[in-house]
C-alpha cells in the first residue's frame, strides 16, 4: 500500500484528511510538530528514509495573521523556510508535494474572482510568508508541486470563525461582525476531499496553482448570520464596517477565488457554501 505524509494533522485541514483516509487506498502518516519539525531538514530527511511516502499533503502553517506582524520570524519558519524544506526532499526523494496556502496572497482590490495567474501583492506577514511559501516550491521542484489557495477554512476541529460564532452566540444576545469584507468560506472537510483529487497528478511541466472554496461569495457577517440560522441560536447579529473592528494586519476587501481550473481539470461540482455549513453543523449537533 503506497503511503502519503500529511503535516499538520492536528489542524483543521489535517484532522480532516484523517478523517477521509478511512476509506481511501493509500495509508496516511499522520505528523504534527511534536512528532516531525518540518523546519529541520535534517529531521525531515530521516524521517523520510525510515518512513517512505509517495506524496507530502503540507497542511502546516502560522495562521495567526494578526500575530504574525509581531512574530515575523515565526511566520516566515514555518510558512517559508518549511516549504522549502519539504520542497527539496520531495525533489531529493522523487515525491508529490501539495501544499496549502491562501487567498491573503492578494490584495484584495480586484471586483472579480482573482485566478491563479493574478498578481499577487500581499498586505501582510502572513500573506507574504505564504507567497514566500509559495515562491520556494516554484524555484526549487515544479514538476512535482501542487498549490491549493483557499479561503476562509472551518470545520469539526480546530478553531475556526464558525465555532467562534457558535460559542458567542450562546453567550450573548447581539454580535457585531465586518459586512464589507467579501470572500467564500471552506469546508475543511470539502478541501480534503479536493486534495485527494489532485494526489494522484502526474509530473507536469511548473508548478500547478489551483483555487479551491466552496461555491458563493458573501460577507463575514452574511457568514455568521448564516450560523446562527443554522445552529438555530436566537443571537442578532449585525453589520459594521471594518473601520470599527482596527487590526493590527490589513485584510484583503474581497478575496473570491475563482475555481475554474480546479473544476476543468478534475471535472466536478463544488458543494455551495451554505449546503456545506449546514452539513458541519449538523455533525456539530
């Protein structure tokens, strides 16, 4: 049975690959930083001769956008410096790598579904460590690359905007959430089924770049009225613009994905977003 190393397994996308590798062929190794530091080469190495793989799904990274404009040098370990890492064993090692990143490698500006071919130009840390990511693995194993941005991740596991919203909407009776914020959410499970599409591409000539959402676009605060409603919570909430709500790191206005080239090349349809909240919370229930 071929084997596939996923890291980051105790994430939301990891936990939700675990949970789809019950019923696929190939056996996954599942690794988190305690038992893999994708940030040593020599330890990847090794652990790669013990344990042979035909692929590397990359689900790690430094998400936390605020706190990467204090914590730099942690971002770019983790969502650079790994990349590379894990770039150079899969061309040492002759192995498929997919790698996740994200729709803050834009800036937001565009009125239209951004494609993977569009400029990027991030607004902070965390996008630019993610581009940075992104830029290894085209210099240094294109033919055997796959990047997957997506947006907006939720799931069972993990902390996420959706259970977030859950949580605040037991505890209160109004929440104020940005509505001039636009993008698509994802199901983490969804984005784990669409990885394992793309598993099984041959070599190709460059690195492959696909987008990958759920179908829809909406706001933050669309988003989270649409939890209360499907979670059934009795919580008002209401629209504010983004203005009253400072960050420390810039978001992008509206980051929609187009996924065009995902759906020519794999020829499938993608759950809409509420079809897939709606499915998460009836697990959570």
């Amino acid at each position: 049975m071929s084997k596939i190393l996923v890291t980051g397994a105790s994430g939301q996308v990891g936990r939700a690959l675990a949970a789809w590798s019950a019923g696929c062929e190939e056996d996954f190794i599942l690794v988190s930083r305690d038992t893999l530091d994708i940030t040593d080469a020599g330890q990847v190495a090794r652990f790669l001769e013990e344990h042979p793989v035909k692929a590397i799904i990359n689900c790690a990274a430094y998400t936390a956008v605020d706190a990467a404009e204090d914590h730099p040098v942690e971002a770019e370990k983790i969502n650079s410096h790994a990349v590379a890492i894990l770039a150079e064993a899969s061309k040492a090692y002759g192995l498929k790598l997919v790698h996740i990143s994200t729709d803050y490698v834009f800036d937001g500006q565009k009125n239209s579904p951004y494609l993977e071919t569009d400029p990027v130009a991030p607004l902070g840390v965390y996008g630019r460590t993610k581009w940075e990511g992104e830029a290894a693995m085209r210099a240094i194993n294109p033919p055997q690359s796959v990047i997957i941005r997506t947006s907006w991740v939720y799931g069972l596991h993990g902390n996420n905007f959706v259970k977030t919203m859950l949580k605040l909407g037991k505890e209160r009776d109004t929440l104020q959430v940005v509505d001039d914020q636009v993008g698509t959410p994802t199901n983490a499970a969804d984005l784990a089924a669409a990885i394992l599409r793309i598993v099984p591409q041959s070599d190709h000539d460059g690195v492959r770049t696909y987008h990958y959402t759920n179908e829809g676009v909406c706001s933050w605060y669309d988003f989270a009225k649409a939890v209360m409603e499907y979670g059934k919570l009795p919580c008002k909430v209401i629209p504010v613009p983004s203005s009253e709500y400072p960050t420390k790191a810039k978001r992008p206005k509206f980051s929609v994905l187009s996924k065009q080239a995902f759906k020519r090349d794999f020829k499938t349809d993608i759950p809409y977003w509420r079809d897939s909240l709606r499915e998460c919370l009836e697990g959570v229930g």
